[in-house]
C-alpha cells in the first residue's frame, strides 16, 4: 500500500483547499482511509474518516460544517474539501489507511497501518 497525499499550500483565511490520497499500489476496498494533521509544535489529530465500503464518515468536531471527506469509487481517491479555512488549521495533513479498523477507533493514530507523506497547509494572509 502506497498512499499519496497532495493538494496542500498556502491560503488565506477564509479559503478552500481539496486534498487528495490515492493509493498507487492498490484499490481502496476494504479500506477505512482518514485524515489527520498535525500542527506546529502539536500532537497528530484526527481530522476526518471515510468508509470505502459504504461511504459513511465521521469528521472532527473542530471542522464539522467546514471539511468534508468523500470518495470517488472510479477514480479510487480520497479527497478532503475544506472550506472556512482558519488560521488554526494550519498544519501537515497525511491521509491514513486500515483494512482492520473499527469505527470506534477511527481517532486514533495507532489504529493505522498505512500513511502518505503528508502535505503542507498554511493558512495565511
């Protein structure tokens, strides 16, 4: 499993950013694929979490109504639209991969086995 994050820059308070993770090596099924990030100086965080089989997700209450995760089954990437971008959002975001995950621990680092190499955001005016 190769994952690959990209999409990320620099952008003003206030703006849109959509993030990307394939996998290079192989289809998502079976896969639950998150987004984390981690700020400055700042633990890795939980940002958002997506399903393969089914589509469902769970998003950080920090970016609810802000981000959203989604997937596109023909061309086997994750995206993460975010909108409303703040200054605190500032940070490395990795897309993550598990194929024996539970919902319950979709927060958790330690749950995945898998990670992309991270892609800058910058929120900055």
């Amino acid at each position: 499993v190769q994952l690959q994050a990209s999409g990320g820059g620099l952008v003003q308070p206030g703006g849109s950013l959509r993030l990307t993770c394939v996998n290079s090596a192989r289809t998502f099924r079976g896969y639950t694929i998150s987004w984390f990030r981690q700020p400055p100086g700042k633990e890795r965080e939980f940002v958002a979490a997506i399903k393969w089989s089914g589509g469902n997700t769970d998003h950080a209450d920090s970016v609810k109504g802000r981000f959203t995760i989604s997937r596109d089954i023909n061309k086997n990437t994750v995206y993460l639209q975010m909108n409303s971008l703040q200054h605190e959002d500032t940070a490395v975001y990795y897309c993550a991969g598990s194929t024996t995950i539970i919902r319950s621990s979709w927060a958790r680092t330690e749950s995945y086995a898998y990670w992309g190499q991270g892609t800058q955001v910058t929120v900055s005016s």
